[in-house]
C-alpha cells in the first residue's frame, strides 16, 4: 500500500497579527488541552524514535548474519578447493554425454516440434482477456528460439502507481492532458526483451473510465498498461489488496480496459479475476460460513488464463491474494456487491487445490502467484511457508510472491511427489515512490522453464524451472518522488544511488548507497538466488 507523503512540521513562521498586544491567558481548560496536545506530540515522538531503534537493530542483526555467512562460505570454499579439479573432470564428462544425447533426441523430434510450432503461430488466434488462451507473439526476441524446449521467463512485483507517477506522465507527454508513463520502465525493457514472457502484478485499478488517483484508492490511467505492454509484459496479474478500492464500478472499469482498450493486435493474458458461476456446477465455497469465514460466490475455477509458447508448451497462470482492503465497510475478505468476476482468497484452499489440478491437466506448466505476507517485513511468515509447501504438493510448477513492499527469501521446495519447486515469497516493489529506502528495492525473477522433449521417457518431469535467479533492480526519484523509473542494479552507480530522492526522507542516518542497497539483498535472499554480478 502507498504511504502518505511526509511533511515537515517545522517551517518559517509567518508575522503575527496582534504583534505588541498584550497576550491573553488560557483558561483552566485551554491549559488542559493545550498539555494534552503536548502529551501526544512528545509520545508521538518517542514511539517514532523507538520504531526507529528497532528497523535500525533489524539491520544490524541482518547484517552480522551475512557476515557470519559470507565466513562460512569461505571456510567452505576453500574445503571444496582441494577436490575442484577431480570435479571439473567428471562434470566434463557429464556433459559431453548429455550434449550428445540431447542432439540426437532435438534430431528426432525436431520436425515434431516445429509443426506444432508452426500450427500454434499461424492458425490461433489470441484472446486478450480474464481467461482463455493466447498464443506467443509479444515481439520479444527470445520468441524466435521455436525449436527449443527452454522458455525464458521473468516476474515483476508491484507496480504501484502513485500520485507523483501520475503528475510525472502527464508532464511528460507533453499535451497536459494524456499520459506517459514509457519513461517509468525503459530502463528495464532490454532485460524484458531477453525473455519470451513476463509477468507482472499490476498493483492498481487500470481503466480509461475514472478519475486518476493516487493512494489510499489507486485509479490508474490505461496508458500505464498500455506503456507496460510496449516494456515487455504479456502476463497481467491483478488479484492484490487495491482490486476492489473502487468498488464493482473499479472491477468493471478495469474489465473493460483490459478486454477492449489495449491495443488490437497485443498478446497477451490477464489472470486473477474469475467469472462468477450461475449454472451450479461447483460447490467449493458452501462450508466457508459454517467454518467461521466470509462466503464468496461460487466462480468458473475452469475457465483457466493458458499462455501457448513459441515452441507449442503451454503454461497456466493462476492468481491468489490473502486479503483485500477494508473500504467503504468491507471486511478483508469481502467482495463489492454485485460483482461479476472476484479474486480468489488464499483460505479457499478446496477451490485452489481443484484449479492447480486442473491447469496441471489443461497445461504443461502451472504458475501460481500470492499476494501474500506482512507489509514491510523482509520475513516470511509462518502462513506463507504453509500455503507454498500445499500449493507445491497440489500441483505448482513455480511460485512467485509479492506484497511486502520489500524483497523476502527464496527458497527451493520438495513437492510430495518429489518435484523441486521454486518459490520467491516476495519479489519487493517493481515501481514506487514510498518513502522508506527498502521499498525502492526489488529484485525480477528470471529463470528458464525447460520443457520435457517431444519422444523423451515420460518418467522425466513435464517441465523443470533452470537457474531462478533475482535479478536486483531499484526505483529511483529526484526530489520528492519526481522523476521514478526502475533501473537494474547492475546498472546503477553509486553516485545516483546517493543522489536518490528518497535520501531526502531518511532521519536515522542511513546513507541510501550501493553499499545499502547490497546489504539489503544479501542479508534477505540466498546467495545462491541473487544475482549481484556486475
């Protein structure tokens, strides 16, 4: 969620009017209120002064643990050194063995795959929608690769559009009345064209429908979807916290935009909001007012968002968020009335577990992505960890989070049926212009989903996801939030790092630096899921 900008309360003091009057007395009651107001001010103070201390011990703790860390795994280092060479040896190998029988079995089934190849690019057609199916064909580069069974994939976190965004686009584009918000993303866009599909949690209400606004009700001007598109992004996700600040009129302002204002020849798919079902046919959602929970209306769980790759393999997208915001007297887990579509909460574990069994069977891969986690808090909470083991055992292929604000851990899960899962519990923000210097940090996930060969032993997995690795990236802005866009970290200098705007906010004396940014990821996320390279 956007915080509200920070203003001074100190400031010059302007003349007063009755200067050389004689001043008047508070009354006994004035007085009273008047060190009542002292009282609150002072403990005001106090608790921001102790919340301080603690986000500063916070560091520090997180900091000793990577060097305790960064000792260990030299110590091991230099263990391993002794066996290197006998290791490099055999890896060598290995690897001629496989290379061989790699070519031989692409020699076999390449014409296969290029049929299905073939058929996928000229004979579907995309549907730009909630659900369905689309074929590839963004523009990417990575999209050529059609015989291969490798599919580059890459996730974004939140993308948080606030009001400073939106003065920032209008200013740009230069007519005062539409807006631009291409600046706010080139500096990732070369590292999207790399992949062949992007994925991204689209944090606000886009449509062309309703009035622009910032936090706490986020309305975000279709552009802004339009821009992220051009980016890279083919894979929308809307189900978080802000998909009902406007209400059923937000819901249907953003249907409308993403199935009939984006451009006519975009490929691309939405996931996260699902059609209600009135014909009867399911019943998962019956026992959650009996069980003490919110009752929802039942949706199509069926009706599944399927992206058709270069190569013929097909990958589901399914979406959930923990909760929603409490406006206009709805509960955390309450939909608008009169809703059509609706997210689905992460606590209908029954109609989650049937709609990751069903794109398993609809599809070669399956991402699920949460809306999960504890605003701000860099640790994984125990109801995360509990809901990516369950959604690995029913079926995930590759698990993505974001929500926090902030980069969480990664970690590779164990499913029970033995398949190793990936899973990045936060991904941290894509784009913001929050005001704590851990928000301007986040990271993308990229990694590779190679796909089982046409002909192979189908006792080898379907799909397995290579190399995940987050890639660190940072949103910086000029004085007070003005001039946002992300950049890659291996891009940014030191030099712009302390030149960010969001040092202007920082009263604890941290210094916003390379040597900050750094700490921040290594402290939170696995060495081995970090790319720090330059």
């Amino acid at each position: 969620m956007e915080k509200k900008d920070i203003h001074s309360r100190t400031g010059n003091a302007e003349e007063p009017e009755n200067k050389g009057k004689q001043p008047r007395h508070l009354t006994a009651s004035e007085q009273v209120d008047l060190e009542e107001e002292i009282r609150e001010i002072a403990q005001d103070e106090q608790e921001g002064l102790e919340e301080l201390k603690r986000r500063r011990e916070r560091r520090e703790q997180r900091r000793r643990e990577e060097e305790e860390r960064r000792v260990k795994l030299r110590k091991n280092a230099v263990r391993a050194a002794a066996g290197a060479a006998a290791a490099v040896a055999v890896i060598g190998i290995a690897v001629g063995v496989r290379a061989a029988w790699k070519r031989s079995s692409t020699s076999s089934g390449q014409d296969a795959a290029a049929g299905v190849t073939d058929a996928s690019a000229s004979g579907q057609e995309s549907v730009a929608g909630m659900s369905g199916a689309v074929s590839a064909g963004s523009g990417n580069t990575a999209t050529d690769q059609k015989d291969s069974m490798d599919v580059r994939f890459s996730a974004a976190g939140d993308n948080l559009v606030s009001e400073r965004m939106l003065t920032q686009a209008k200013e740009r584009s230069g007519d005062g009345a539409s807006y631009d918000f291409s600046y706010l993303y080139a500096g990732v866009s070369s590292f999207l064209q790399e992949h062949e599909v992007n994925w991204i949690d689209v944090e606000t209400d886009v449509n062309n429908e309703i009035t622009p606004a910032g936090y706490p009700e986020f309305s975000t001007p279709g552009q802004d979807g339009i821009d992220l598109y051009h980016a890279g992004f083919n894979i929308f996700s809307l189900a978080n916290n802000h998909i009902y600040d406007l209400g059923t009129e937000g819901i249907a302002a953003a249907l409308n935009f993403w199935q009939n204002d984006m451009p006519s020849d975009a490929k691309f798919l939405t996931t996260g909001l699902w059609k209600k079902d009135t014909d009867g046919s399911t019943s998962y959602t019956a026992g959650y007012s009996d069980a003490g929970l919110t009752a929802q209306f039942e949706v199509k769980y069926d009706d599944i968002p399927i992206y058709t790759c270069a190569n013929g393999k097909t990958i589901a997208f399914l979406t959930y968020t923990q909760m929603t915001n409490e406006i206009d007297g709805r509960t955390m887990y309450e939909t608008p009335s009169d809703a059509e579509e609706r997210v689905i909460y992460l606590y209908e574990t029954d109609l989650i577990k049937a709609q990751i069994q069903k794109a398993d069977e609809k599809a070669d891969a399956v991402v699920v992505a949460c809306h999960w986690g504890d605003e701000d808090s860099h640790e994984v909470t125990d109801f995360q960890k509990e809901t990516a083991q369950n959604l690995a055992d029913w079926g995930a292929d590759l698990i993505v989070g974001d929500h926090a604000h902030v980069v969480q851990p990664a970690e590779m899960l164990t499913a029970s049926d033995g398949r190793k899962v990936f899973c990045a519990y936060c991904l941290g923000n894509f784009v913001s212009t929050q005001e704590q210097p851990d928000e301007l940090i986040g990271t993308m996930l990229d990694c590779t989903f190679r796909f089982r060969e046409n002909g192979a032993d189908a006792s080898e997995p379907e799909v397995t996801v290579i190399d995940p690795k987050l890639v660190p990236i940072v949103t910086d802005y000029g004085e007070d939030g003005a001039d946002a866009h992300v950049v890659l970290l291996k891009d940014y200098s030191d030099e712009q790092a302390k030149a960010n705007g969001i040092n202007g906010y920082i009263t604890d004396g941290t210094v916003f630096d390379l040597d900050y940014i750094k700490s921040v990821l290594c402290s939170s996320i696995d060495s081995r899921y970090i790319d720090l390279s330059d």
